[in-house]
C-alpha cells in the first residue's frame, strides 16, 4: 500500500491517542487463532478501507476485525470475544 495509508493516529476507548500499527491488528488475530496470512490479509482489507482517513476510533477497528475474523473463522471471533470480556472487562 506504500503512501496511500493515511491512517496515523488510533483514538483509544479513554480519549487517549496512539499511533497507528497494524502490527497490533495481526497480532490481535494471531492470539485469536487466526493465521498469519488471515491476520496479515484481513489487516490489509482494514487499511484499504481506511486508507483516506487520517485518524480511526479503536472500536471502529475491532468492530471491523471482528466482523471480518467472523466471515473466516467463527472460532477465532468468539476466542476474540472471549479475551474481551474475561481479560479487558468489555462487552463486545
């Protein structure tokens, strides 16, 4: 994708920002059970569809991975979930 990412900037739950790494994204769907090439193809969707946006809400995000890892694997979505609610204490 190169230049054409505008994405720079992650607005967290808590209003604080961070930048944006789609690292985090594979890595996210790797501790699911995804793949590396599900997690690495889904990432890159994501970005595609983002790419004139110069900043993204992390819920935003993780709304679209799970939609997307639901479309794949309904495994991997519901291990995601799963991590949601046991470990960060959110309702997905």
């Amino acid at each position: 994708m190169g230049d054409r990412r505008l994405v720079r900037k992650v607005i967290k739950r808590r209003g604080t920002v961070e930048e944006y790494a789609v690292e985090k994204l594979v890595t996210s769907m790797l501790k699911a059970g995804a793949d590396l090439k599900t997690a690495r193809e889904i990432a890159r969707r994501i970005e595609e569809e983002l790419a004139e946006k110069e900043e993204v809400r992390s819920e935003e995000l993780r709304s679209r991975v799970l939609e997307l890892l639901k479309e794949r694997n309904r495994e991997w979505y519901e291990n995601w979930v799963v991590y949601d609610r046991a470990v960060k204490k959110r309702a997905t």
